[in-house]
C-alpha cells in the first residue's frame, strides 16, 4: 500500500455501563472500521463492563476518514445484536503528530478536544505525550442505544516503508 502514512495502534481499554441485551447481561465485543478495513476484539462473556485492554491495528493512508466502532452482544442461535456505535476523528491526533515533538517531561498535555454534537466524546479529550510518544485517551459515548461508553487510547506507529506524515 503506497499510500500508507503510518499505522494508528487503537487500545480498546474497556465498556462502562453498557446495554444489556440478553436475559440479564450481556456478551460484549468492539468492531472498529476505516474505510474498507474492519478490526474486532475479543468477545467478553456476561459482563456489561467489559475488562478488554486490547490493541487493534488500523493502516492510515486518509487521516480524514472518520473511524466507527460498533459495540455488539455475541449470540449464538441468532444475529448479534447491536449495542450502540460512535464514530471519531484522527485529524487533531494527526496535526499535533506532524509538529515533531520531542524530550517533553511524561504527562504533559499537548491539546485537548472538547466533546460536542458532531463527536461522540463523552468528556474532554486529551493528547498527552507519555513515555517518549504521543497518545490520545477518549471517552466514547454510545450512540443508537440507551447507554454505554467505550474508553479508549490511540497511539501512532511509524512504518520505515512508508510515505509518513
């Protein structure tokens, strides 16, 4: 893929007070797409705070193209139900990435994206350099669905054969 800027590493932290859509629980698993490419998490029995800390590896070629994540209950003699979805944006990720910063003390707080109606942020997100790279924590809240959050970390990986940022 000629077009490839780089790799976005996406760590599924966990859910928080997700819907329940079995008897009294629910089977819960993430799927993030970008254009044509489609990633999944693991499948977390009967708990609607799901415990993931999973990484999911997505190659950017477009930093405008929005990311979807979609939250589903696993069924086994049925199609799984849906559990909410929430899309987000790479472009401030990608705009702090292209300024090159280096050597800045762990924890400090490059910028921060404020929640409103066209993201799905829950809170104010933060892009924070933290042991010599930069990361994006976000609070997703679930849209198309009663409740439920998915907290989650972005992180970039530079690929030697690519054309970078």
């Amino acid at each position: 893929m000629e077009n490839m800027m780089g790799l976005l590493r996406i760590h599924i932290q966990r859910g928080v007070n997700l819907a329940v859509r079995d008897m009294r629980s629910s089977d819960p698993y993430v799927v993030i797409k970008m254009g044509k490419q489609k990633v999944k998490t693991r499948v977390v029995k009967k708990n609607v705070n799901p415990e993931w800390n999973e990484d999911l590896t997505l190659t950017v070629a477009d930093p405008n193209l929005p990311i979807r994540l979609c939250v589903y209950d696993r069924d086994t003699f049925s199609f799984d139900d849906k559990m909410g979805d929430a899309e987000f944006e790479i472009a401030t990720f990608i705009k702090v990435l292209k300024m090159r910063l280096e050597g800045l003390p762990d924890g400090t707080i490059i910028t921060k994206v404020q929640p409103n109606r066209q993201n799905c942020l829950a809170e104010e997100s933060y892009i924070v350099w933290s042991k010599g790279k930069l990361v994006q924590n976000m609070v997703l809240r679930l849209r198309n669905v009663e409740c439920g959050e998915v907290e989650l970390q972005l992180q970039w990986i530079d690929v030697p054969t690519s054309k970078g940022l």
